[in-house]
C-alpha cells in the first residue's frame, strides 16, 4: 500500500481505494463471508446460506473453492502475527 491507515479504517474501504485501483483486470480479491459486494466482480467471497434456504452444490462448489485459497493467506496472515514480523525494524 501507499500509505499506513490507523484503526478506524474499514479493510473493504482500503482495498477499494489502494488495491482495485492497481490491480491487474485479471486479478481478484479473496473476501470472507462479510464483504458481500455485488458491484465489484473482481471481489469473490462465499455465498452466504440464509435461514431455509440451503446452498445449491454449485454454490457450496464456489465456497470450497474460495475457502482452499483463503486458508493458506490465513495461515500465512497469523504466523505474521505469533513471530511479530512487523513489530520490530528490519536489520540489514
């Protein structure tokens, strides 16, 4: 990113501003369940299964599918975290 954004700052928001503007027209953005945009296609995030409605095979398809992507940059995300890679100035 361009610049550091402190806590009130929604991930969507900065995604929106910083990301989608330099990303490539090929390339897509892996969202959890929460960001449910219709007006980016480029955003792919489960479909969520509402009360009395059950997912097609199709729809739980696309969910797998986006879960075995997502889990790796979570993973990735929280070994970030225990080893607190951004909390300390890099030595060179």
């Amino acid at each position: 990113m361009s610049r550091a954004y402190r806590g009130g700052f929604a991930d969507i928001n900065i995604t929106r501003a910083e990301l989608l503007p330099k990303a490539l027209p090929n390339e897509y953005f892996l969202m959890d369940a929460g960001y449910q945009d219709q007006n980016e296609p480029r955003f792919l995030s489960p479909v969520k299964q509402y009360e009395g409605q059950p997912l097609t095979q199709i729809q739980k398809d696309h969910n797998m599918t986006i879960h075995k992507k997502r889990v790796i940059v979570e993973r990735v995300n929280g070994r970030v975290k225990v080893f607190e890679c951004f909390k300390k100035p890099m030595e060179t």
